[in-house]
C-alpha cells in the first residue's frame, strides 16, 4: 500500500499544482487574456497559414495525380521561380510540325497534345460567362489533361482535318449558360466566332481558387488559323506509353528537338521540359518561402509572448511573496515552489497555444469560405503548436520560478 501511494505521490502532487496554477490564472483574468496574447497572436497565424499550405499541398498532389504519371511539359522556356525581373534569352517559338514529329519518332511516347490558350468569354443568347481558358487543342487533349467526356463527344480526329467550328465545354461554362440542361448542338460564341457544341467535359473541382471546369475546347489548326499564329504553338503535353518509360520518352524529345533545331552538341536546348516531379520541387519552392515566413512571425510572436509570461510571473512571485513564506514554512521545499511557478507559467502558456490553434483554424476557415483556396489541419502542428507555446512558458518562466524558490522563508513571511 505504501509502495503504491508513493508511486501515485509525484502525479498527485502534479495534479494539484496543475489546478492551483488554473485557480490562480482565473483570479486574474484581464492580466493572463494579455499575456497570453501574443503566443496566441504567433500559434494562431503560423497554424492558419500551415492549414492553407497544407490544403493547396493535398489539392496539388490530387491534382497532378489525376494527370496520371510520367506526364511531360514542352515549352519555350524551362519552368522555374523567378523573384524579380529577369532577362530571358530569345528563344524560337515550338511549331505544329515539331509536335507532329515527336508524335511520329518518338517510340516511348503515346499521346502528344500541342495547345494554345488564350483567355476569351463565352456567350449563349444573352448569357455570358467570365473571361475564361480557350485552349486549341487536338483528340489527344482529353488523355493528356485527364479530362473525361461527360456528355456528347470529344473533338475527333475529322474535326482537325476539316477545320470545324465545334466546341467542347467545361462543366462550368455548361452551368452557366444551360443551367437548365440541353446545349448540345447549340451555337455559342467564343471571343469573335461562333462554335457549335458537340460536347461537356466532366466536372474537375479546383486548384488553387481556381475552377479547372471553367474552359473550352476547340480544333487547334482553326484556332491557330484564326488568331494568326501560323505554325506556333504554347506548349506540348506528352503523355508515355507508361510512367517507368517517361524517362525514355523525355531522351527522345530532346534528340528530336535538337536535331530540328539544328542544335550542335555543345549548345544548351533551346526549349524546356518540365517533367511532374520538378512541378512538384517549383511548387515546394514556392512554399518554403511561406513557411520560412511563418518560423519568424512564430518567433517573434512566441518571444512576446514569452517576455510577457516573464513579467506576469515576476510580478506575480512579489504579489504572493507572504504566500510563498507560509508555504515554506509549513514544509515546501524549493523545488516544489520552483514546480508550483512553472506549472503555472506552462498552463499560461499552453491556453494561450491552445487559443492560438482555434485562431488559426477560424483564419483558415474564412480564407477558405472567401477565396475557395482548400485548407486542411494535420494533427502533427496541432500537437507541435501545444508543445512549443508550452515550453515557451516554461523557458520564459524558468528565472522567475527559480527566484520564487530561492526567496528566505523568514523574510518573505514578514513581506509586506
């Protein structure tokens, strides 16, 4: 029985302190809400901006995944993040023909889509929607931008040929001007010219705020006729015959590429492929810079907060000097008004990363709610939000805590 109470002894004793320290903090309400402001201030702004990261991460990965692997980007440059204004060196524009050869040489590859966009609003009787992605495109748009038809049909190889004014929409472009239903067969008008629908794509959702159903589709060569692009093209989506052959099919674009450009074997390219794995590494770029923010405005809000813990706790420990005196005197040792002090300091401190963890989820929420950017909280900075606002507390309340503890009983019982 003994054994037993004295191994419950140090929990018990970690309980009480844990529920003075709660007494303690209540009796002083005001003081402790602005104490705790900034650790919540700092917990609640890098937990928000976390939760953003952290939803427009998953949304990338779903949205890269629904492209399938192995999936390549041709273009004219590589891409890569720019921060300020940089100079571009002159680069040839990518051509129908060289797509065309791809197609043709290339064994590894299985799909080649050479687009142009242009951003253009569609308009049904009256009905107009936004300024939207008009992308000319060829029948290999469909695999190669893992869309799937949900109505009619997709542009046939006999459209390209033949030049026709057809058009394939997105489900939100099909919201808005058919909401009630019907449109195939419809003529619509695209920018300057009017198309005849002879299809709807299947809803997408979004990425990033934007709407991935808000687009249209028409035949490439009509498209590229009518906005004078002659044989240029934007860019070229490649899709392999697998993903393990992806690496196969980027080494023959390249020599196919080089060799109708005339590239000798010194010269660097003069294009760029973009493979989804080095999308991934640009977007991760992109998000470091975010989270670099976030350590320092999490720093500079946990060290205003753990100067005002400092000053609450010092202010507090010549308050209950008397206190401290009478508890020495009926037998507390130094160390267990040390404990007392710091529990009291980590409790602060841990309501304030508490508070600052409903903050940034409430951040989040409305940033989602105004913008439609995905946010999701992973449980891992939940936890690391509640152990770092609480060691906060206890590194910040460690020379306060020590200075209650080494105070002489004798005069701290006649303090006044």
């Amino acid at each position: 029985m003994n054994g037993r109470r004295a191994t419950r002894a140090p929990w018990l004793l970690l309980a009480d302190a844990v529920r003075e320290a709660l007494l303690v903090l209540w009796s002083q309400k005001l003081r402790s809400v602005l104490t705790l402001l900034g650790i919540m201030i700092g917990v609640g702004t890098v937990v928000g901006m976390v939760a953003i990261i952290s939803g427009l991460n998953r949304s990338m990965a779903q949205q890269i995944a629904s492209l399938g692997t192995g999936v390549l980007y041709v273009s004219k440059h590589e891409a890569q993040v720019q921060l300020g204004p940089t100079q571009r060196e002159r680069r040839p524009d990518l051509t129908l023909s060289e797509a065309g050869a791809i197609r043709r040489h290339a064994p590894a590859v299985k799909w080649v889509s050479p687009q142009v966009d242009r951003m253009e609003a569609v308009e049904f009787r009256g009905e107009r929607t936004r300024t939207l992605g008009v992308s000319g495109a060829t029948a290999a748009y469909l695999p190669c931008n893992g869309y799937d038809v949900a109505q009619g049909r997709f542009l046939s190889p006999q459209d390209i040929v033949s030049r026709e004014r057809v058009v394939v929409l997105g489900d939100g472009v099909r919201e808005v001007l058919f909401p009630w239903g019907g449109g195939l067969g419809a003529w619509v008008r695209v920018g300057e010219r009017s198309y005849r629908v002879i299809g709807f794509l299947e809803p997408k959702g979004s990425f990033l705020g934007q709407s991935l159903d808000d687009l249209a589709v028409v035949p490439l060569p009509f498209f590229v006729e009518t906005t004078r692009y002659g044989e240029s093209i934007d860019y070229i989506i490649i899709r392999p015959r697998s993903p393990e052959l992806a690496d196969a099919a980027r080494d023959q674009v390249t020599e196919i590429l080089r060799r109708l450009r005339g590239l000798r074997p010194n010269e660097p390219n003069n294009f760029g492929i973009t493979s989804q794995e080095r999308l991934m590494e640009l977007y991760h770029q992109i998000t470091s810079g975010f989270y670099m923010a976030m350590v320092v405005i999490s720093a500079i809000g946990l060290l205003v907060g753990g100067i005002g813990v400092m000053n609450m706790m010092l202010v507090a420990v010549g308050e209950r000097t008397r206190e401290i005196g009478v508890r020495r005197a009926v037998g507390a040792r130094g160390r267990d008004i040390m404990g007392q002090f710091l529990t009291e300091s980590a409790a602060l401190t841990l309501l304030g990363g508490a508070a600052g963890i409903v903050l940034g989820f409430a951040l989040a929420l409305g940033v989602h709610l105004g913008t439609k950017l995905p946010f999701a909280l992973p449980w891992a900075i939940v936890a690391a939000a509640l152990i770092v606002s609480t060691g906060t507390g206890i590194i910040f309340g460690l020379y306060p805590a020590y200075r209650a503890s080494r105070l002489n009983p004798i005069d701290a019982l006649h303090y006044e």
